[in-house]
C-alpha cells in the first residue's frame, strides 16, 4: 500500500475517492459490527441444516435408504443450496448495484430466517410421505437463494464504508460472521443432542432451526438502523448505474470473475470438510462421539472469528494478493495434519485438529478474500461480481466437498485421499490468485 493513507488513486478499484456522505452517520466501525451481526445470524441459519444433515435429516427425510445412500442424499439436499445461490447472487446483485446495498441485506435476512423457521415445523417423511423430501429441498433451495446475496452485500457495506487503508480489515468483519455462525450452530446442537436419543430424533433436533426467529429479528433491527454504501451513492450521482450489471460485468471483467471464482476454492475446501465432513468421519473412524466433534468445531471455528480480523491487518500492511498465496500454501501443507489430529481419536486431538483448519489455515485467506474479492470490481458492477464470484466458487467447491470426501473414503478406505483432495483444491486457488494484477497494483 502507498505510505500515505489519506491519499487518493485513481487506480484504486476500491472507492479511495472522497465519501459524499455524513462521515457522523457512515461509521465504518457500526458498519462492519452490524454486518458482523447479520451475517452471523444467516450463516448460523445455513449451517444448521449442515449439522442436520449429518446427524439426523436422512433418517427423518430419507429412512427407506441403507445408511450411505440416506447420508449421500441427506448430504444433497444441503448441497442443492448452491445450485441456487449463484442465482440468488445474480440477483441481489442486479438490484444491488442499481438501486440499494442495504435493501438487499434486509431481504435475504428475511428469505434465510423464514425457510429456516419453517424447516423447524416441517414433518417427517412418516408423516406425509414423499413430500417431505420435496418441500425440504424448496425450502433449502430459498435458504440458498437468500445467501446468494448476503456476502456481497455486508462485504461491499463494510468494504465500501472503510477508509483505503483499511479495506481488508473492516471487510473482515463480515467474514468473521461465518464461522461465529458455525460456532452458534454447532453450539446448539450440542447442547439439544445431550437429550435422549429418541426425543432428540423426533422433536429435539427442531429447536434450533425455531430459535432463529429471534435471532433474525435482532438482526433485522441492526440491519434497518445501516446508511447506505457511499460508493452506490457516489455512482448514483455521477450517473454510471449499469442498466445491466450482469451484461456488463461480462462485457468489462471476465479474467477478474475467473479469478473471483477459483481463488476460494481451498478455503472452501476446507471449511466444509472441517464443519461438515469430519463431523460424520470421526464418530465412525475413531473412538470421537458426535457431541466431543461438535465441541469441538465450536472451540475452532471460535477462535476463527478472532483470528480473521488479525490477520487482516496483515493483508492491509502487506497486501492482499500476498495473503491468499500464502493463506493456499499453508491450508495445502496442512491438510494431513489435520487428519492425523483427528484419527488420534481423543477429544484434545479433535480440538488441535479443528485449530489447525480454522484459525490457522481457514482464517488466512478467509479473513483477505473480501478486500481482495472486492478489488477486483468496479463500483458499477461489483455487487453482481463479487456475488456471482462466490457463490459460482462455493457451488464447484464447498458443494461437492462432504459428497467427495465420502465417495474417497468409501472407494479407498482411507482418509489419505481426501487430504490430498483438499491439498489439490488450495494448490489450484493459489494459481488463479497468481494472475490477479489489480490488487498486485494497489499493493505497490
């Protein structure tokens, strides 16, 4: 970064010109807080039925199945929500970049706490047969369709409200809300998984999907009290609102969306390996029960949540393109230790491995990918960019990962192939990251 703070590129990207707006009423520090808090609340929503569908979702839903196909489909129906967050992202994005950031916000708040509610109420397939199934996957389907365009929007508001020299810090914030997100679920469902087993299977496992009704309402009252992005308000005034943002991010920044895409695909890699997958790995591969892995996914992903906004005063002093280079070599080397934490089958062994991928290796490119993300768009069109960037990117990566991990394990009987996958996928986003020269520019 230029030694000067205050001054002012024109090739900055990232909106370094001066904010129009009342700086009393744009404090980037309530901005990033209050995005921290609505995203927390949509990603605790995502990540239950993650949680769900490991541990009870394919006995509820899918019980005419042998144990793996029920997991495989079980494991589908949470994967289906990236099949719809791509196009959530397009458009949120659309209206995003037209006419408001945080009307967006206040939307895919509401769409995720709804289908979440309702997952709570939904019966079982015991009780109305095969439209159980269908109308979980409608209602996984809006959950994806809201999450579409929730990144985008409480990045770019954070992002957008912060001063150039802190871009990558104040956008971490919102990052910070995803694994507090997957402390709070993994939180909850420990504790209603302590009931006994029959109670937890028939009505227990629904009370964290109803208690986010009053997570959203919090959220909903923090959101509503935000002020509008300067930067939209800025292209607003200068009259250079696309008319269709989704043409024109193709027209002007096809090699930005590329590497917006894959740049995430090893962090990604990892989180649902580490959040999803062990959580149905340990328990029947080592002496670990359900509740001491959901433990201590907790304990991980919580010092996540600390980790993500230091490191990013590291990639603010030192660059972001450095960050994710380095954030993809260290998650790739550390991929096997992770595994051989875990197999130690002791619940010390299971915390140090849930260290090592969250607040270790995850929280390094997480903690960039925002300011980094964010810099590879223009103001005009950056909503849909930065949306479709990831949600495309979870959709060939965080999707597919629980499913492929299972088929490796299965096919090989052994964990050793899944950690080479998860090497291989850091490997590739560290090569898309190679070919970014915006953020390599503003570095400089």
């Amino acid at each position: 970064m230029t030694s000067d703070p205050q001054s002012v590129r024109p090739d900055d990207p990232v909106g370094t010109t001066t904010h129009s707006a009342d700086p009393s009423s744009t404090n980037p520090g309530k901005v990033a807080f209050a995005s921290f808090i609505g995203t927390t609340v949509e990603w605790y929503d995502y990540f239950l039925f993650g949680t769900a569908a490991v541990l009870v979702l394919n006995e509820q839903f899918f019980p005419s199945l042998d144990p793996v196909a029920g997991q495989l489909a079980s494991l589908s129906t949470f994967a289906v929500a990236f099949v719809a967050r791509p196009l959530g992202g397009v458009i949120f994005g659309h209206f995003g970049d037209r006419l408001s950031r945080k009307s967006m916000l206040v939307l895919s708040l509401l769409m995720m706490g709804i289908a979440t509610f309702l997952i709570g109420l939904l019966p079982g397939y015991d009780t109305i047969g095969v439209a159980a199934p269908v109308l979980l996957v409608l209602l996984r389907v809006v959950q994806g369709f809201g999450v579409g365009g929730e990144w985008g929007g409480a990045v770019l508001m954070a992002v957008e409200h912060a001063p150039p020299h802190k871009k990558a810090f104040y956008g971490a914030w919102p990052q910070a809300g995803v694994p507090a997100g997957s402390v709070l679920s993994s939180l909850v469902f420990f504790l209603v998984q302590l009931m006994p087993d029959e109670k937890f299977m028939s009505w227990g496992w629904r009370i964290p999907f109803l208690i986010s009704a009053v997570l959203v309402l919090i959220g909903l009252f923090i959101r509503l009290r935000l002020t509008e992005s300067p930067e939209l308000n800025e292209v607003k005034e200068e009259k250079k609102v696309a008319s269709l943002p989704f043409f024109e991010l193709f027209k002007t920044s096809k090699k930005s969306l590329l590497i917006g895409i894959f740049c995430l695909v090893g962090s990604n890699t990892l989180f649902y390996i580490a959040s999803v997958y062990l959580l149905s790995y340990a328990p029947e591969a080592t002496a670990l029960t359900r509740g001491e892995v959901l433990l201590a996914i907790a304990i991980g992903a919580s010092f996540d949540v600390i980790a993500i906004p230091l490191v990013a005063i590291f990639a603010d002093r030192h660059g972001k393109r450095t960050m994710m280079l380095v954030g993809s070599l260290v998650t790739a080397v550390a991929a096997l230790p992770i595994f051989w934490a875990m197999n130690t089958g002791t619940f010390l062994g299971a915390v140090l491995a849930m260290i090592i991928a969250f607040p270790i290796a995850h929280s390094i490119v997480y903690a960039t990918s925002s300011g980094f993300i964010s810099g590879l768009f223009d103001p005009e069109v950056r909503y849909t960019g930065a949306s479709i960037s990831y949600q495309v990117g979870g959709l060939i990566s965080s999707a597919p990962a629980p499913m492929i991990s299972v088929l490796l394990f299965t096919t090989f009987d052994s964990w050793v192939p899944v950690a080479l996958y998860l090497a291989a996928a850091n490997l590739l986003a560290g090569i898309f990251v190679l070919f970014d020269t915006r953020n390599k520019a503003l570095s400089q």
